[in-house]
C-alpha cells in the first residue's frame, strides 16, 4: 500500500516566546515491509536544525529558536509504500539489545491489580509469542478506547483503573505487563490509514513485543491486531517520553498548539 502523509503542527506564543527548542522524530525509516519513498520535514522560522540519531536508532530533528517567536510552523510531508508482514518487524535500525527493554520506564510500570490482569491474560499459553496475543486480546476487552479522551490518564496504572484510555495508554499497559511478563516490550508511534468505520486515520501508537524466532512484534490492542499494510512506523522509544514523535519547550508564553494531519492511501481520501 502506497500511504501518503501531511503532518502541520502549528505554535503560537503569547506573549512571543524568547527561546524555542524541539525534538522531532517524524521521519520514518526504511525496513523489509515499510519503505519510504519521499519524505520531508520543514521549520517555517529561522534557526538551527539538526540531524541526528537517537540511543533507539530512530532519526531525530533537533530545532532550536533564540530571540522573540510569537508563530513557529513544522511540517512533516512524504510518501510510504507499505506490506503486510503479520505484525513482524524485519531489517530495521536496532541499536540497543532486546534485553534492555524488560527494564520498567517510567510511563510504563505495573501495581497488583496490572500484575495479576497479566497473569490471568496469559494463563494457558504455548508460547510467549501466544502470550502476547492473549495479552492484546484481553486488553482489549478490559479497557474501552477514548481515542478523544480530554481527561489524559497520567499512568499504565490509573488507566487501567479507570477501564478508558487513548491509544497510549493501551501501549502503555501492554507494555507494563509484557515486562512484568518476562517479555521486552517497547512504545512505538507512527501514523495510520482507517480501516475499520470506527477507526480514524492519522497519527497512532502502539506497542512492540521481542519473541523468540520472530524478533520484534507489533501489537495494536486498540484494534485488537498486528500492525498491517495501514500503519507507518516512525518512532520508538521505552515510553511515550522518548517515543514520541515530538517534543517541545519554550521560555516566555503562553503557547497553543494546533495540528493537521492527513493520512491517506494513494487514490483515496482520508483525513484526521
């Protein structure tokens, strides 16, 4: 599938902000079943842009702005030609071992009551891969998807709690339990064309799972599903903290933030 992105985020500062900086990890990046095409990333606003690479291996966009901003526009435009590969990740950058994603981060930890949701989740499986399905599977039954949830869960925790949650808090808790479970587990954002009526396109999140034989696998529990032909991975990270796929500060103002994104396959229309 040939899925074509527009990404505008738009900040506004009242009064004018004094110094901007961000992190921007928007460009995805090539594998086995995800090659890009064309991809751009553009600052409207005069000041320093970087690239680099971050401690994952995803490719990051360092801005940084010094003197008065009262407007500072970023885009993220290109195209992507997608396969389905069952959920399996093959050929992509991995700069850290799989080990070091059991270790608990902190948008992703486990109290009792995740503890025993996972055990029950995964009681009777074959295999850890089986474990992972079981897992997806349960949370999506447990917890409803708020894709427009105002009230933001702070936690894997709380979430669970409240039995709502947006796309990542349900990464977050597959991932919390994943580990809990003896399985690494990592965040992952992207962006996604719809599918089904209830499903939007735009930008997603979602998590990943290192089996044996597989590697990497990706689960989607909002769906319940592995990831397919529909999604573009960009980012990841132990967390939504160094997984997303941006990241703001600024000094002096009060800032608003508005964002526009299309997602859409070649020849179709969809927009979020």
């Amino acid at each position: 599938m040939r899925i074509r992105v527009s990404h505008e985020i738009i900040h506004r500062f009242v009064p004018p902000a004094r110094t901007v900086n961000q992190i921007l990890r928007l460009t995805p990046l090539s594998f086995d079943s995800q090659y890009v095409l064309r991809w751009r990333i553009d600052v409207d606003a005069d000041g320093a842009l970087r690239e680099t690479e971050d401690g994952h291996g995803n490719a990051v966009a360092s801005y940084s702005h010094h003197g008065l901003i009262e407007r500072l526009a970023v885009s993220a435009a290109g195209e992507v030609e997608t396969s389905d590969a069952a959920g399996v990740v093959r050929g992509a950058v991995e700069r850290l071992p799989a080990e070091m994603y059991l270790r608990e981060s902190p948008l992703a930890h486990v109290n009792g009551a995740l503890r025993d949701f996972a055990a029950e989740a995964a009681k009777g499986a074959a295999d850890p891969l089986d474990s992972m399905h079981r897992l997806m599977t349960a949370l999506n039954e447990t917890i409803a998807f708020h894709p427009d949830e105002k009230d933001a869960a702070g936690s894997p925790v709380e979430a669970f709690a409240l039995t709502r949650g947006r796309a990542r808090d349900f990464a977050h808790i597959f991932i919390a339990c994943a580990r809990f479970l003896g399985v690494p587990a990592r965040f992952v954002s992207g962006y996604r064309v719809a599918g089904e009526e209830s499903e939007k396109a735009g930008a997603h999140e979602w998590a990943e799972a290192h089996v044996p034989a597989l590697g990497w696998v990706a689960f989607d529990a909002t769906a319940p599903i592995c990831p397919d032909e529909r999604y573009i991975r960009v980012a990841v990270g132990f967390d939504g903290q160094d997984g997303a796929m941006t990241r703001s500060a600024h000094s002096g103002g009060e800032e608003k933030i508005e964002t526009a994104i299309r997602v859409e396959q070649a020849g179709a229309q969809s927009q979020a």
